[in-house]
C-alpha cells in the first residue's frame, strides 16, 4: 500500500510517500520537509497565522516534488495519511484540506493521524537491528520535543497509557528557551547542544528537577531561571557560555535518563523507543543507550532526521492505521488538542 503523508501542525511543511511492501526503511520511497524556521525567527517563535500561510504556499509544490522524487503520479496512491492534530489549528486545517481533497478527488481512503503518534511510532520505520529485530509492544515511548515530553506505556499499536509528562515546559521548549535568555537564535535547542559540545562537565551543575521524589512527571521550567542567574552573574565568556550549556544540557539528559530507567521499571520492559525533536540530541541518545543497556534492553531511536517534524512518520503511522482497514469520513476536521489514550488500537 502506498501512503501519502502529509504533516503540517506546526512550523514545518512535511510530505513522504510510505510504501507497505518494501522493508523497513525502503518504504520510504520519497520525503522532503521545508523549516519556516527562517519566517519565525525574527519574532523569536512560531506566529501561528505565518505559519498556516507558509503551508498554503509549500504544501502542493512539495507534494508534487515528493511523487516526482519518488517516480510516482497521483494515480499510484492507494491511501492518503495527514497530521489531524495535536497543533495548530490553522496549520493542521491546511494539511486535512489538502489531504481530505486530494483523497476525495482520486476516491482514496484518507485518514487523521495524531502527531505524537507518529512520533511515537517513527523508531519503527528504521530497519531491523540485525540482533534483536524491530522494537514490538510492549515498550515504553520518551516523546520528547518542542511541545511534548510524555512517558507512554505501548502495550500495542494504538493502546497507549500515559505514565508521566511535563507539568510546565516540554524539554525542547526548555532547551529553546535556555537558548535564547543566553543570546542564542530561535529554534535555539540544536545550537545550544553544539555549543555544549565545547563545554566543560562539571563546570555547572544544575538540579537535575523531581527525581528527588517518585513519579515519573517532569518539571523544566525552572532550570532555566537557574541558568538565568548563572548566565548573570557569570564573566560571559565563550568558555563559560558553552561551560553553562554543557551544565544545562547535562541536567536535561540525566533528568530523562533517570525518569526512563523508572519508566521502564514501572512498565516492566527493558526497550524504550525515543522520538520528538530532542530525541536527536547526541548526548541524550548516548545516555539513553547506556542506561538502557546497563539493564539488559535497548534504546531505539529514529535517525535524527526523522526525530524532528517530518511527513514520514505521518504516512508510516497512517499506512499502518489504513492497511488494518481504518479511514475517517470526508470531512476536513482537526483536533488542536487530542489525548493518545483515546486513540483506537490497530489490531496485530
Ligand atoms: O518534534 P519537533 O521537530 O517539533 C515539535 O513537534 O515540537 O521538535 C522540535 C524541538 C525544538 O524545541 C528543538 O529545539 C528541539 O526539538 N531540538 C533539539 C535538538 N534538535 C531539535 N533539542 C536539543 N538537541 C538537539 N540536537
Ligand atoms: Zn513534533
């Protein structure tokens, strides 16, 4: 089956074609994703109204270039797949308006993917790992990007429990915001891993937030106005400013890394699956690794490319929901705001 993927609910334009009967990572016959990080910038975050603007303007030109790229004509889709939230209402009404008309137009089955889902099941599209083969249910999901950090019990494709979650800031917002209060552009989060790439471990330690007790919520926010103060009262230095980075950076991962290992514990599982912007972070897949493998199990990412926004997981999500039979009606309908456990389980 071949899928079109369609994701828009946020600052980025993504399209893929996803097809069934090729292995792994071969499916992926074509996909391109087009940053209106350059649009956001000057107003130092995503301005919702641009952004739906920006996809009207990308979205056919790019849907056209991933049929080219992938040899295809609208004619060989057998489903269409499109981000129907959570996100921006604008965006994500763009990709459903596009997705929904061209499915009605070629009389294909279309159906709503959840963004985090997709995520969530991208480490899935990689090729299996030569020993232990594809991750399968049970796992536990870190999602970790701009909007979301979430701990997610994945009892199977589609039956998913919440086990924890930010109470405040997702882990890349924390990362963008830490960024631009030390002078960095926006999206501040992969420039403020390669600064601390220069930093010194130990030079700044800052709290590593709710491990101290159990559970498995996180709290970010306040990290930030620790490197706040540090960042004031420091010498502002090259050195120091990548020393401070290395320090916050240090936190974040150890902060996950310890919430994971109870995760994992709470879940009675050894594989934990990790996706969503942040999930390209080096430093937190080394970490993940270790941790994962000081117990026996494994760590699964997605190549870094496919951590950040992309249409790839849209449609691999959508191709697995399709070919299990599920489709939505024609209307053009998003859902800015959606709880994974009410999703329906895709049968094995
Ligand atoms: O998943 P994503 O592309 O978009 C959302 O759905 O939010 O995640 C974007 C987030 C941004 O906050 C960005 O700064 C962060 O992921 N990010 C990183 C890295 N690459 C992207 N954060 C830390 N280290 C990175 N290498
Ligand atoms: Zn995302």
């Amino acid at each position: 089956m071949k899928v079109l993927g369609i994701e828009s609910s946020c600052d980025e334009t993504g399209v893929a074609v996803y097809d069934t009967a090729l292995p792994g990572v071969a499916g992926l016959r074509a996909h391109a994703v087009y940053s209106q990080v350059a649009l956001h910038a000057e107003y130092g975050g995503v301005v919702p109204e641009l952004a739906s603007r920006d996809h009207v303007r990308k979205l056919l030109p790019l849907v056209r270039q991933t049929l080219a790229e992938a040899g295809m004509g609208v004619g060989d889709l057998d489903g269409v797949a499109y981000t129907a939230g959570p996100g921006l209402v604008g965006a994500l009404l763009v990709g459903a308006g596009v997705a929904r008309s061209l499915a009605w137009a070629l009389d294909l089955p279309a159906i709503g993917v959840h963004h985090m889902e997709g995520h969530l099941l991208a480490p899935l599209m990689e090729d299996p790992d030569p020993v232990h083969g594809t991750p399968e249910p049970p796992f536990v999901a870190l999602l970790v990007s701009g909007g979301h950090t979430q701990l997610v019990a994945v009892d199977g494709i589609g039956r998913y429990r919440l086990l924890g979650e930010t109470l405040d800031d997702a882990a890349g917002e924390a990362f963008d915001k830490t960024a631009k209060l030390m002078g960095l552009p926006y999206p501040g989060g992969p420039q403020l891993a390669a600064l601390a790439e220069q930093g010194t471990p130990g030079a700044y330690r800052f709290s590593r937030p709710m491990t101290d007790r159990p559970g498995l919520d996180f709290s970010f926010s306040g990290l930030k106005t620790q490197v706040l103060l540090a960042w004031q009262q420091s010498d502002r230095s090259p050195q120091t400013k990548a020393d401070i980075a290395r320090g916050f950076e240090d936190a974040v991962v150890e902060t996950l890394a310890i919430k994971c290992g109870r995760a994992l514990d709470a879940a009675g599982c050894d594989v934990i699956v990790v996706s969503g912007g942040v999930g390209a972070n080096r430093r937190l897949r080394a970490r993940l690794q270790e941790m994962a493998a000081a117990r026996g199990g494994r760590a699964c990412f997605p190549r870094p490319s496919l951590c950040t926004d992309n249409g790839a997981m849209i449609a691999f999500a959508g191709a697995l929901r399709l070919q299990a039979g599920q489709h939505d009606d024609a209307a053009v309908h998003v859902t800015p705001r959606w709880d994974m456990a009410s999703l329906p389980p895709v049968a094995a």
